[in-house]
C-alpha cells in the first residue's frame, strides 16, 4: 500500500457478537482491499475491566478503557465504532460525533425515532466539518445483495411489482431460554423487528431503490415470561436458577407494505421459525424479471430474466464468486465460498474508501431513520389492529 | 374389482382446463384404486355444441348435452361435476342438489358469501336424503400435503406458531395479456385471491387444522386494462385486435392473519411473481418441527426435527413417493414422481371411497364457505385501509 | 380426433410393473395428443390366467389370453407391446415382427448381443414389409431429456467435453430383500447393469449425438445370496421363509468411456445407493455451456449458459412445463408438473405418430444393439480387470 | 490466552493464491481459538525481491527473505510452511526437516513417488527429535467433512458400498486461457489429478476409514496448445502475445476404484466441467445411510439416515454451523456461515493444537504418500489402456 494513505485509529465500544465480528473485519480489511486509509486497531472499550481486557488480547486490539466517554475524546482515536446495544447508541454517537470522531454505528440506528432524529441532527452539523458517519446494515454488504441492486438499478427487472422479505431464526423457540437483553424493550427497543426486521426494511429499499411508504402491522410475543440469563456467547445464552422475568419485545413482527415506485411487499421478522437459522430471505418480482436470494446461502443469487428465450426461462443459481462481482476481488478463485464475516469487511471497506477519500459513507444515519420510522409505523399499526400507517420520508423530515 | 361396487354416472358441465383435469382423473381413478364405487364418464356439459360434442370425443364421454338443467334431471346420471366459472357454481350445485344428485364443485365455492351459504344450505338439506357434496380443493390432495397434515396432526411439529403460505403466478405480467374470464369480477368473482389465494387458505387450515379467525389485506391491480381475448386454453390466451377493457379483480392479494391456535401467517397470491409458475408455498413452524412445500416440486415435503440430536438436524426432504406414503399405494416405485393431475385422482377417489361407502366427503361446502369467508373479510379489509377483520367459523353461520 | 385416424389395435405381453405403465399410457395417450393413428386396448398376455384376466379388467384391456404364441398370430391385433422380462424378448419380439405385427420392445432389448443381433435381423427384414419396431428407452421422452438434446444438438454447449451420468436406486440394500427375477442372470441378463445402467448408455448417446467407442469396466455383487420371493409388485417383493439362493447379477456396475466425438464419461449403475430411489443423473459439460438433469425432478433441467455476461453466468433451473416445451403440448398450465407414466404417454406418441404415417420409429433396435453392445463390453472388460475394451458401431455390424 | 503458550515462528515460502491464504489463516487462528501455542508471521520467502517485499507488507509478515535456504536455517523461525508449486516441495521439506523445522507442506506432497518417499523418510527422522510434519488436504477441515467423518466412523452409514467423488472446475476451458505453471508437468508434476484429484482422493480415504487398493484410470489432455502466460493471479491469468507451448499435464484425469473395506468408487477430476467453479463433491452410500457434499455449499452436509420411520426418510440438509459441529466453536451463531479461508484456519488449529502439545499433526507424510501413490497408480493405469492396477499401503512401503 502506498505511504501516503492516512491511517485512521479505531475506538471500538462493545466486545460481544458484533465486537468480534468487527475486530475480524477491521483485522482484515487492509490486508485484502488496497484503500486511501488504513485502520488501526487502537482502543476497546467495555464497562467490565477484566472482560475488556481479555478481549483486547484475544481480538487484537492495542489498548483498553472501561470509559466511552474518556474514549471519544482521546486524541489517538478518530473513528468511533459503536458495537452496543441500541439503548446506548443515541448518547454515545452524538458524543462522538460531536468530539469530531467518524462513527460507525451498528443498527438499528436507535431505539426510538426520537433517538435517530437527534442522531441525524448530530449527524448532519458533525459533516459540515468533514466528520462522517454511516450505520451498519452489514447485509448490503453481502456480494449476492450488492449484484441483486445492480441489476434493479440497471432496469434488469422492469418495474418492481412484488418485494417478498422475511429474516427467519429460531434460537429462541425453547420457552426455558433466558431472557437475554435482546429480549428487554428498555435495552434492545424492540426484538425480532429492530433486531432482524430493521435489516430486511433497509435491504429491500436498498435493493428496490424504493422507500416503503406505509404499512400495516402486526407483532406477537408467543412466550411471555423467560428465565433470567447468567451467561451469553453471540447468540447463545444459559439461565440462571428458576427466577423469571417477563419478555417486553416482540417475537415475531409481520407487516405487509407498499413502496413508492407501486410495489407491495409482505415482511416478516421472526425468532421462532424452527430450523431456519439466520434465512435472511428477499425475492423481488418486476416486470422483466426477478431475484431471489437467502442468506443461508450468501453465496448464490437466483436471477430469473423473462427477455431470453421461453424455453430456455428459469432461475439462474447466480455463484457470486467472481471476480467482477461486487466486493470480490479481493478474495478466491471463482466457486471458493466467502463467510458472514466479510459482509463487516466489506463494510469497513465502504467507510474506509469514503473516509479517506472525504466522501459520506453509505447508509447514513439519514437512510437509517428511514429504516427507523417503518419500524415506528409497524409498531403503531400492530397497537392499532393494523390500520394503514403512513411512513414520511426522512428527508423531509430533515428538511423540515 | 367386485361386482358388487356400485357405479356412479357421472355428469360434468365445463370442457375448458378444470374440464381436462378432470376428466383425465376420471379416466383413471378406478383404474389405480379399488374403491366401493365406480365412476362412469356418461355426459359432459357445455353451452358451445360443435365444442362439446369435439370435447367428449377427445376427452372420452359418452353423451353431451348443451343444458346442464336438462343434465341434472337425467335419469341415467348421479353425480354432477361443476367445472364452469365461479358465477354459475351455486346454481347449478343447488339446482343439482335438489335433484338428488350427489355434486363435486371446483373451488373456489362460489363469487360470494351469501351464494356459498345458500349452497351449504342445499348442502345440509340434501344430505338428509343422502346426498353428497364436496368442494374440490385439489392441493390437499397432494401427497406432500397430506403428509404435512399427518406430521402436524400427530403432534410431530408441536405448537404451531407461524403459517407462510405463497401462491405465485406469471402469467399475465404482460400487459398485452387479453381480459380472459378469470379478469373480470362478474365471472371470477375475484382475481388472484379467490383463483389461487382459495387454495392456500383452504391448504393451511387444512394441514393445520386451525381456523383463520381475523385477516388485514391488502390487494392491487397492477395492470388496469387489457386487450379483449379471442381465443383461449388452459391458462394461454390469444389477444383479439386492439379493443381494451378493463380489469375488475386484483392482480395480487396479501394479508396477515391470525389463526385460532395462536399461530400467527401471512398470505400472498399473485400472478405477477415473474418466473414462478405454479409455486403454491407453505410453511408451518412449530415449537417443535417446520414443514415446507412448494408445489413446483410437487413430490417433496421438507420437514424439521428439532428433537434430533443438534448436530442433525436439518430440513429432511422427503421424496413422498413410499407406497405408505399418503395415496402412493396406487402409483409407481419410489423416484418415480407423480405431477399434478393426479391430485385429481385422488380427490376422486376420495370422494368415490366416501359416497360408495355412504359417507360424507371433505372438503365439505362448509369447509368451502369457510375459505369464502376469508377472503371476503380480505376484500373488506383491503377496503377500509388495512384495518384488522374478523371472520366467523362458519360452523357456528350454518347453526344460526 | 380425424375418422381417417388409423386403429391400430394392441396386444400387450406382461402385466407387472411394466405392463401397468404401458397400459396408462395407451389408455391416455390419444386423449391428449392428435395423432394419425389410434391405439385400441385389445388383448393382454400372461401365463397365469386368473392374474391376466384380472389385470385385463382391472387395466382395461378388452381380451386376454395366455399364449403369446397365439396372440402374435391373431388378425385382430397390429402391434405387440413385449413388457416381459429380457429372457423372452428376442423370441415374441421376433416370431411378432415374422408374423407382420409392429413391435414395441421393452429395454434391454435382449440379454446378450447375440439375441439383439437376432432381433435387429428380423427387424430390418419386417421393415421391408412396412412392418415397424422400436425398443422402449422411455427416459429419451423425459421433455427435459429432450430438451437436453436440443440444446446440445443446436450447439449450445459447443464441443462436449464430459458426461456423468449415474442410475442410483437402493431397493435392493436390505439384505434379506428377496431373489426377485432381475436377480437372477438367466431371467435379466444382468443386474444393475441392464435395468438401469442400459437408460443412462442410451440417453447419453441420445443427448449428446455421440457413440460410446470404449469402456472400462468394474462390477460388484454386494450381496451375494438372498431369501427366495413369494410375492411382488412394482419394484417391492416378500421374502418365502428361510430358503435362499444365489444372486448371479451384478448389485452395482461403473466404467469409464469414450465418445466418439472426443467426449470421457464416468457411468454408474446401481441398485445400492442408500436414499436414492430413482436418481437417473446426467450431466454433460462443453465447451460452450453444460447441462444437468435428475429424474428425482424430471421436469426440471439445468443449463449453464458460458455465452453470457461472466456476472450473470450460473446453472438455470429450467422448469420444463412450457406448452413449447417437447412434448408439452398436451399438458397443462406452466408450473403443474407432470410424473413418471408420461414418459410412456411420449413413448407412444412417437410410436403412434411414426407408424401411423408410415415411418421409422427411434429408437431402432440398431439403436438399441448400439447399448447392448456397450453393455457387453462393460461386462468383458469387468471379467478382464477391467482392461480398456471397444465397441463397435452396431451399424457396421448390420452392414456386415 | 495463557502465558505459558509456546510461540511458533512461521516462515512461509510462497507468496500467491496459497500463500494469501494461508497468511489469512496465521493471522486468525489464534484470535479466535484456545491453542497451546500461538503463531507469529515472522519471515515470509520468495525469489522476486519486490514482489516478495510488497507482499510482506500486504500480507503481514514481520520480515522477508527471497532465499529459502536462508529461511530454514534461522533462528528465529521454527516452522517452515511450503506453498510452493510441487517441483520444489522435497527440496525445501527435507532441508527444513533436517534443519529442525517443524514443516507443514501444502498438497500434493510432492511431484513424485520417489520424492514423497523421501520426504516421508525425512519426516519419520525427524519425528525422532520432536520435529512435526503435516500435509495441507485442508478440504479434511470444512466442518461438513468432518462430520462426515464422524458419522460414518461412527456407524451411522453401515457398510460402505459407494464411493461417488468429482472435483470439478471450469478455469480454462477456453483455450486460450494461457500455459500458467499448473498446466505444465515439471513444475506441477500433473495436472487436474495431483492439483484437485488429489484433494478427493485424500478426503475419501479420510471420510471413510478406508484405504484404495486398486484402480482403473484414464486421462485427458483436451487442449493440447496454449498461449504462453504473462500474469497470474490466484487461478486467473492472461496470455502473453501470440507464442504457444504445449499442455504437458493432463485436463481430466477420471478413474474407477475399490477401496479396503469393500466399497467401490468412481472418481473424476477435471478443470473443463463448465459452470462448475469449484464443485468438490463426495457422496458415500453405506447400508444405512448416505452423506452428500459439494464444496460450493460447503457449509450444508446431506445425510440420509435409512434407520428412521420409512414415510419420514429423505436426505437432511443439515447446516453445519452450530457451535458443536467440528471447528465450529469459534465462529458466529447458527446459520451466519464460513468462508473458504476458513478451512486453512482449521489446518493451522489442528497444526498448532498438535506441535502445541508435542503431538503428531494428521495427515503425516505418510498419509500424503498414499495419496500420491493412488495418483501414480492413476497415471500407470492410464497409460497402459486402463489395466487395473493395484495400490500398495504406504505403511508397509515405510517399514520395509
């Protein structure tokens, strides 16, 4: 790499799933992609001493704090990499942003629409001073994603009539699971629908380059009361003696929609489909053709192209392991496979190249509010027996 | 077989698609199952002379006649066979009922609630005298789907908590596609909805046996107005010069639902899903197993069992070919598929085994005025935004 | 249907499993396709005569009687259908075509070369009479298959490098399944390699237009002694208490090949694969493109398309259920697939089609000594550990 | 990790496709597992300064050195990890075994019999001081296979009857991809067999407990002329004007074989299968159950479990991604999958874990053997018209 690249120190705020997966993508990402900057893995930070430090070892980063806020003010830092759950996201972004640090923060943006509209206002005062942010819907990442929007936008699928989405799991279905903070309105805003829904919503509209403009909803928690949890690993959990705790988020979060270019779509976001485990499922159906993808095979992108010859029409198993597909360059010959963690190497390239080229990285905090407000009206809906809700655009929210 | 079977004269009105289907079924029901009763292709029915004098060479009937109220009289026939448009279906099942003939009736029932409850009040009233009625839902016929039933009906998916069911078409994504019948409302009574989307709600009560107790829908003609048809087979149709008229149905439906176990779903029919032929799509997941069927791939039926060890499990598919298999006794060995007109022959033989031994068949017209009720409060929910619609049991309309 | 239709009235030999197959498609075949001759369902043969006599009623055959002999010789009859074990092939196919009857023959077409060559004799002397012949390889009529050899025929595939194809079925795994015919060499010829391995010789050759020059050949009998039958039907049989006897057929036969188009090709039959039930495999790999097949989903085909864009390229899954698809004319709307019987349904429409216009039906039994010889040779160089041993043209033979 | 873990100081010699690997997978390994000994990329070697230097910095590595000789007689390195192409292995293997270097040598082990011979009697020396060897089959490591393993050793399959195995790529199937090192037999000793054939040969013989004793090969050179290369990089290249060279390995190598335990097997490795990009694919059928495998969906197993209730039998999809499967303790929740690399990072654990504990790391040099001496048997074979010949234990070869 050249000399001249500007090396950008990380400060990294979480140490659990997502601060794992980030260290590997932040670990790797110079070292396969050639950028304008270059990442240092500088500080980690987490309120428990011992545990923070461990992972500072073990994940490679040079230092550690027990203190968010001694972090964003450090001057060896310029980027803040916000890894918490939701709950924290709104206080310590603004601060960071407001300290003059990049941020990436991790989705949903916020718990609330209040949160992300402060998170936008910061976001957009901080850019007059060339500070970036950028929230991180990692599966737009996903090579096989990044193909599916290229050809939407290229007109490959006509006008888009159906968006057909759900982002399936399970690992909850055993009622004796703990109650984990995923499970907690106060610490996670809501469940299945922040924490998986919020990504269908963004991809969809990523994809589609439509915006859902209303909903109707409808949530449900099938196990209301849950063992207290002693210890969590990514998503894995084990409870702690017979003391339980009721569950305040929702199980499963269905809305059906319409977007601004016709289309209408079904959405569903759920933690209780048995035996499908991270099925982030998106087909989309236009005039002229369709996609069809699932995450479980991140790999593969179905394409099915209505101008060939009919006798010769089907879904094409798209193998998105070339080398002039997105992200892949900088990877294996055609066929050797690439894993979850590259969707967040994939992502840091897109901040790295946009930071160090003083661009805005995309999604912004403002595409993620418009994540956020859908979440917002599938929630009201849901309370209001599903009546049709109204989603504004958020730039005019902005604007106004 | 013995002797002794009796024979049943059958009497179909239709020669179009459903007309082939079933008489192909006809052809073959006795022939690959011992049954109590033997069908006899006696008359067939249609308005066009020169058409269905063509239809019962080719289609191999005895007689034809060109008035079905001259066919439901006629001594030496027993059983009708409704296989016109949805708008003369209570007529002439009614009419038919109380001429003592027992009638098999193509889904969906009827073009509205209130005709499908005058037919289920023929229904009860000609049964006292022994007369029989069904309503041909033909995919609960499908061996896979019957399969899906057994599974969940022997407790092997445990608490039911998500439906998924998709029924996909494409084949008027062309705008230039003529207005066939099946486009106009006073025909077809509905578009996508009660064409297709009748088979998927009537498919899910049916393998889970719940029932759909509130709908939020949503539905949209994508494609507003269409070249008059000249000529039409099966779903194919020719365009005749450049007169246009308007589409009266939806193109697509969508809706969430609740179903009375707690099980939580959601609904989609289209025929804009561009690439998708005949998907009919379920998936049930329980708080122990998930099934999963696409029609496309008519003879497997994947199922999970989450009470095998963990490293495992999997989505089983199961090639439902096993002459133990749900219908399979009559067919070929193992690998050896079966296609979809078969779902014909067993819905006869179905209900040959249930009028030759005295009993009542199912679907019953109850059953069908339950899917009837459906879609109604979809229609009605479509209309007033979305808002949530409660649909009766059936069960208790015909009580009051 | 034309009056100047032909009646070609049919005498079937055999009952079983094949005899059933056949019987639905004579019964069908005329009422979905217009064709220039019409098939009558006459007379059905079998030894035992209570069993043929049920079978004529139960499979709708008008006559029945015991000897073939007399059969072949009786005027009411044009066309013998022989659905007998290979034993007797040679002797009711040839003593049929010396009698002036059209002859369809089952596959293999013989149990040795010898009586093939006999065969293809007394063919070649009937067709000077007009008298017509054809041997049964029913997967050649797999609209997929066909399409298969469209494509590779109009040079989508460009130059053909591979074949691979495979027959797994596993019926035979247990080890007490009993000593049914096609286990014993006298009544089969052979095992795994006449049955199934005979359908994957003809239909690569078929597809790819190429002839197998040479092979190199291994076979293996996993069991080698079994219970003795009682009773059997399709491919499931019983086991007769505690006597047994030796299987003098192969379980299982691979061997490498040569085509005379530059083509290599690994080929494997067996009855031993665990879990595979009907699994007629074929891919085939050119320079421009490739195709792959599997009956398990016979109406799908796979084709990968090199010629187009690099980020588009992938195997298209092609559901083969277009009206323009081969043979899909008679069939129903896109996506309702079709099962095994029709590959009959096909076979005789070919059938009908060529001799009732006064032409040669394919395959010829030349066509078919083509397979047996390859079959022979697999079986010497299997004696010979396996030493590289040709084919000969079977055309060269005849000429000789 | 432990203060007490031992450090081991790697010198890597090569820089390319297997060198980017495996430096992805030095620099994860101990970030994500609990090894005895932690790796450190200290020195990395290759001859064009240059690029060697810009490769350390791209990659990693503390130091470089274009000399191997120098690199094995540092202090300051303790390993020597080859991924040179194979006309180099021995040379450098023996060297830094005698220099008393741990070795880990990628696959094939050597260009040679003799040569892997020799190699194997360096290692079995330097066994004597505590000096490790290992070969680099690091497709054993894909999860799915190892649990393949563990299923069949465990009895789960019964007998093994099959063995069905292809590797299949498509990287120069035009002709005038250019003659990079791999097409050429001094540098790469043969072509698709030592290059991917070997990679079957290995997996099935460690899959299956079981050892080949015999075979029947033939190989194909299609392309006989090729333009000579200019660049490379990972298996893509480009021509370098208009000069050709011949193809001197072969471009399919396909070959029948029985295996120790009875099990007969067909093998097939070839670089023109179009549309397969790196389809490593193994399926076993024994007496009571199956497993099926394609790299390209390498994290999916298929197992079928003949033992279960007859109507519920079908080929698993099992999703090999739960935190018990093999290696898989150390990445993301369920369904989140891996990549490629990730099967070098399982190498170097099981490498680490072994020298970390004074163990021998598998596969030895000896295994490395057998597998080179399936493949020379393969190209004797071949050349003398696919005689059957006989594969003699590499164990025995050690100790006579």
């Amino acid at each position: 790499m050249s000399t001249m690249e500007k090396e950008l120190r990380v400060g990294m705020v979480g140490y659990a799933f997502m601060g794992a997966a980030h260290s590997q993508a932040w670990r790797t990402v110079n070292r396969v992609y050639d950028l304008p900057a270059r990442a240092r893995m500088s500080v980690i930070c987490g309120r428990d001493e011992s545990k923070v430090a461990e992972a500072a070892t073990r994940l490679g980063w040079e230092a550690y704090t027990t203190d968010w806020r001694e972090l964003i003010t450090r001057d060896d830092v310029d980027v803040i990499d916000v890894c918490t759950p939701g709950d924290s996201h709104a206080e310590i972004a603004i601060a960071a942003l407001e300290a003059g640090k990049h941020v990436l923060c991790e989705k949903p943006l916020a718990n609330s629409v209040e949160e992300a509209r402060a998170m936008v206002a910061a976001a957009i005062q901080a850019q007059a001073s060339g500070v970036r942010s950028m929230c991180g819907f990692n599966y737009r990442r996903v090579p096989a994603v990044a193909l599916m929007r290229q050809l939407i936008e290229s007109g490959r699928l006509g006008v888009v009539r159906h968006v057909r989405a759900a982002y399936l799991q399970d690992w909850i279905v055993d009622p004796q699971f703990p109650l984990v903070w995923r499970l907690q309105r106060d610490k996670a805003g809501s469940g299945a629908l922040g924490d998986i829904g919020a990504h269908i919503i963004d991809l969809t509209q990523f994809v589609t380059g439509q915006r859902i403009t209303g909903v109707s909803g409808l949530t449900e928690t099938f196990v209301k009361e849950r063992p207290l949890p002693s210890a969590a690993a990514g998503l894995a959990a084990s409870a702690d003696g017979s003391a339980t705790g009721p569950v305040t988020v929702d199980d499963a979060a269905l809305f059906l929609a319409r977007l601004d270019g016709g289309a209408v779509g079904t959405y569903e976001a759920t933690r209780f489909a048995t035996g499908r485990k991270n099925a982030v499922r998106v087909e989309v159906n236009g005039s002229l053709g369709s996609v069809a993808f699932d995450f479980e095979r991140m790999n593969e992108l179905e394409f099915y192209d209505a101008t060939v010859p009919g006798t010769e029409q089907g879904f094409t198993r798209i193998l998105v392991t070339e080398s002039d597909h997105p992200y892949l360059s900088a990877w294996w010959p055609p066929g050797h496979i690439i894993g979850y963690e590259h969707t967040f190497t994939h992502e840091l390239r897109d901040f790295l190249d946009a930071v160090g080229t003083g661009a805005d990285p995309t999604p912004s905090f403002v595409d993620a509010l418009q994540v956020q407000l859908v979440m917002d009206a599938v929630t009201r809906s849901a309370e209001q027996d599903s009546a049709w809700t109204e989603v504004a655009p958020a730039l005019a929210e902005v604007a106004a």
